[in-house]
C-alpha cells in the first residue's frame, strides 16, 4: 500500500499538461514521454497483452487466476493535467498529521479550512500538497498511480481469486479528446470503472453534457481620434455576448444540478477577438436550450450591425452517462457495496464536469467513476490525503472479489 506514494509523489513530478491549441494527439510530447516510461513500468510488474497505441492509448491485461468465467472489468484513468494551471516543476510535500489548521504554502497560497471545509474531515491524516506555485496533478495521477500499484499487488500475489482485469490509460482527458480512439471492442472489458473522482466516497454515474464555444469577432479598427461612427471595437462586443447570458447562470453561481455558462477565455483588441466559452446542464433539454440562447445572441449582434461580424464554431464535447449507466445498476451497487466493505460511506451524486467514462458508456462500455481522493483540482490548492489513497486501492481490490463471484 505504502508504495503508492512513491509511485503518485514520482508521476506528479513529470509534467503532462494537455494543450487546448494542439493538433496533435497527444497534444504534449511529455504525455508521449509519459506513457513510454508507464510502459515500461507495467512490463516490469508483469502485466500481459501490454499495448501502446500511437501513444494515444496504453492498455494491459491481469490474467485470470481460476476465475476465467467472470465478466471481465476494466480500470482507466488519464495521466494528463489540466492545462488551466501551471504543471511544470511539481513540488509536492507531505503534511504529517494534519492538524486542522490553515496550511501556509509559497506567495501567501493558504488551503484555509473556511474556504475548503472538507479538509478537517482529515484531521490527524497525512496529506499531500503542492508548494503553491503549481496544481498538484492528483487528477488524475492519483487514480494512475492506485490502478498500477493494486496491478502490482494482483500479480504479486495470488491469494485473491479474480477473474480477467483490463486496465486502461488515456490522454488528453482534460482537453475533451482522450476517447476519440479508444477502441472499446479490443479492449474487451464487459464493464469499467475510471478511477478520476474527488474526495474519499464518491461514487458516480451521470454527468453534464457538454459543449465548447468558440467565437470569432471581427471589428474595425480606426484611429481613435477619428472613429466616431466608423470604430467597431471586437472586445465591446465580446462584453456585450457576455452580458447578454444570464449572470446568474455563471459557475460562481451555481451547484448541484444547475448548469451554467463559462467565458473561459477572452483574448484580442478593436480589431478582433477571440471567445471561448463551454456550455454545461445534466438536463439534455435544458442543455439544447443553452446552446440555442447562445445562437441567438451572436444573430442579434450580427443583425444589429447588419453585417457577419462574429462567427460561432459550437461542438457537442459528451454527454450526461446516466442514460447509459440505468440498464446496467448492478455495476453500480458493485461500486457501492465494495465501499461499504472497506468501511467508506458511498457519496453518490453527480459530477460536475465529465470523465473519460462518460464518453465511453455512450459508446458502449459502462463506466461510473470512483473516487481518487483529491480535492481542489486544477489549482494550487488541490490536496490529497494518503489515507484516501489507500481506501481506493481497496475499493478497487474489493470490485475485483465481487465481480469474481458473477460466474
């Protein structure tokens, strides 16, 4: 168990920052550089049916050890980070028994129990963070790093009857393209589990549809003392998109199950500018709804100034997985009941944001999603709390026991 810090504090250190503005698949060379030392890493375990895909995909099989009629389960994770914070140069440090206070990190960077809540539910517990100058990585290298260790752990000891086990590992989760490739048939799973959820519990099945935004404004530049009635300035009507959304429907302002509209980023001058925005709802219905109001908006400029001045590219990224996860619950309980084993309380709710399960089960492979035990991702606030880590291994462990018994 104790060798999954090791493993989780070595990954965080290697930079895989996924890049939005990539051609390329991967869109980093580090992820490639990555996968090829996860390669090798896995062929040392012993794994078998080992394949790197083009270095999109690594996949590998634990045989059966006299379980061979069970279905066959999948694990998957995504080893790069998001590209919304600095990845580069992680200097990850561990907090020994946690004493409830704030914890002071560099350039006055505090993870302060007011803000963060969930931080005194580990109270006492060993925890890992950043030096605040980077995101940690915990999302999702915490879920590569409890896959290949409990991997290391089947193949190392045969006291635990299971059947065949896939594991899986993808790029470019957080860019929105990591199963474009993914071949679910040679995969062979007959059900899957990533494991790229949050805090100690989290169990879940349905998630935001999701669309992305880009829109593309051409203004008119003129010298400013000589603009009157001649000046289209692309950043005014950038703000004039952005008023025209409701305010009140911002990822400031909403939880649960309210969805919302998200400039992610704004950049250019008078002359043009460029908008990229994403569209997130678990309603469908309320999802298409979104993403009419956003075209009409850019009608309305363009027929206020009577010509094309802002161009939208609107794409569907994933959607909600329930509808793909209701027919097969029992996959779910499993989940569920190999955390009640291991002493966790089952959280179930849905995910605020997507997984590269989502994407699958809509393609065919059924894939809720299991907590890591990280929080605060994509920041230089995100913790993770070892014994989380190690409560998932064994959830994992115990999905393992439970599928054997599906004979």
């Amino acid at each position: 168990m104790e060798k999954v810090v090791e493993r989780f504090i070595r990954y965080v250190k290697e930079c895989t920052t996924s890049d939005p503005d990539s051609t390329t698949c991967p869109s980093t060379f580090s992820q490639v550089e990555f996968m090829k030392n996860l390669e090798a890493e896995l062929r040392t375990i012993g794994l078998k049916e080992i394949e790197h895909n083009n270095y999109r995909y690594l996949t590998a099989t634990i045989p059966a050890n006299g379980l061979e009629n069970c279905p066959v389960v999948g694990f998957i994770a995504h080893i790069d980070t998001s590209p919304n914070f600095k990845g580069e140069n992680v200097n990850p440090q561990i907090i020994e028994n946690y004493d409830g206070g704030v914890i002071k990190l560099n350039g006055g960077v505090e993870i302060n129990p007011a803000e963060s809540p969930e931080l005194l539910n580990y109270t006492g517990q060993s925890i890992i963070t950043t030096d605040g100058t980077t995101l940690l990585g915990a999302d999702d290298k915490a879920g590569v790093a409890e896959i290949v260790t409990v991997s290391e752990n089947l193949m190392r000891n045969d006291k635990i009857k299971h059947g065949k086990i896939r594991i899986g590992f993808t790029v470019d989760e957080e860019i929105g393209k990591s199963t474009d490739l993914f071949d679910i048939k040679k995969f062979g799973a007959d059900f899957a589990y990533t494991i790229d959820g949050g805090g100690l519990g989290e169990l879940e099945f349905e998630n935001f549809n999701a669309a992305s935004a880009k829109i593309i404004i051409s203004g008119q530049s003129v010298h400013p003392g000589y603009a009157k009635n001649k000046m289209i300035n692309a950043l005014l009507i950038a703000h004039k998109i952005v008023s025209m959304l409701p305010p009140a429907q911002r990822p400031e302002h909403t939880e649960k199950y309210e969805g919302f509209f998200h400039l992610d980023s704004l950049n250019g001058n008078v002359d043009k500018a460029v908008m990229q925005l994403i569209i997130r709802d678990h309603d469908f219905e309320k999802f298409e709804t979104r993403k009419k109001l956003l075209k009409e908006v850019v009608e309305f400029i363009n027929l206020e100034f009577e010509k094309e001045l802002v161009e939208l590219d609107l794409k569907d990224s994933y959607y909600n997985m329930r509808e793909k996860i209701e027919p097969v619950m029992y996959i779910v309980e499993i989940a569920k009941t190999a955390m009640e084993q291991a002493g966790v309380t089952p959280t179930i709710k849905a995910i605020r944001g997507g997984t590269d399960g989502a994407r699958l089960s809509h393609e065919g492979l059924p894939c809720p999603n299991i907590f890591t035990g990280g929080h605060n991702f994509h920041s230089p606030l995100e913790f993770l709390p070892i014994p989380s880590m190690f409560k998932s291994m064994e959830v994992i462990l115990n999905i393992v026991q439970l599928v054997g018994k599906f004979r």
